[in-house]
C-alpha cells in the first residue's frame, strides 16, 4: 500500500495542473515498512522532455534531492508523474525508462510509481504500481493507495 497524506497529493495534483498540458514528475519521500510504503514529503523535479506523452527527471537534481533527504534519515520511495490526457497506466516509455538502457534490470528496484491522470481536472485520478519487469501488464503490480488527512 502507499501511504500519502492529504496536504502531499494536494501539492502532487497542483503541481500537475500547474504543468498541463505537459507532463511533470517529481519524488516521494518517506520510509518503507514490511508491507507499505509511507510517504512523509513530495519533492518536484524539473522533466528535461517538456512533453505532453513524457517525462524525463533531471537526474542532477535527483542526485541532490537524494543527498539532502538522506542527511534526515529519509529515502526516496518513490517517483510521481502525470498523465495530462490519458489514463492513469504505465506506457511503454516508461516501462522502457523504468529499466536501464538496453537491460531487464530495473533502475530503482522496490520503488512505487504513482501516476496521476489529469484527463479530466476536476477528478484527477491516482494509481500507484510496482514494477517488476519490462513486460506489460504482466510485470506491472497495482498497489492501494490510501490518502491520509
Ligand atoms: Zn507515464
């Protein structure tokens, strides 16, 4: 399950108005227990594609965001992107970005991918995968989300 308080997706879904009709992308920020992963904190990171099908994380400032979070005892659990007019699941662009080049093996192994379908703007919808392969749907795992207060 992720775990994700209001005033966090608040700042999730702004930001992903905020960004249409383009793409934007950021990180989740929290901790993992045996079962959940617990969101404490959303960070925004610039996507190098301005596109409307496509992100692509500034990977300097993923690096930073990294080094500071980890200086608190946090991690990073995870990444959060928009879907501006399509629905909430993984495309094959980030199937094939989740990995790395050429390889089956995934970049960041454990993490939770939140997508957040901005088709229609007043009901943003939020869906949250684990992925455990390349392959779609077979390797892509729906995980609950729960939105605290
Ligand atoms: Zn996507």
């Amino acid at each position: 399950m992720l775990q994700l308080n209001s005033s966090d997706y608040k700042k999730i879904i702004e930001h992903g108005l905020r960004g249409k009709p383009l793409e934007i992308c950021g990180l989740l920020v929290g901790h993992q227990t045996e079962t959940d992963t617990v969101v404490s904190e959303v960070h925004e990171v610039d996507s190098k594609d301005l596109s409307e099908k496509t992100y692509n994380m500034d990977a300097l400032k993923y690096m930073k965001i990294e080094t500071d979070v980890q200086k608190r005892g946090l991690k990073i659990v995870g990444i959060y992107h928009t879907h501006p007019a399509t629905e909430p699941y993984p495309s094959p662009t980030d199937m094939e970005r989740a990995h790395w080049e050429g390889s089956d093996d995934l970049i960041f192994p454990g993490y939770s991918y939140l997508i957040v379908s901005l088709r229609d703007p007043a009901n943003p919808e939020p869906r949250s995968y684990k992925l455990e392969g390349k392959r779609r749907p077979e390797d892509v795992r729906e995980e609950t989300i729960h939105i605290a207060q």
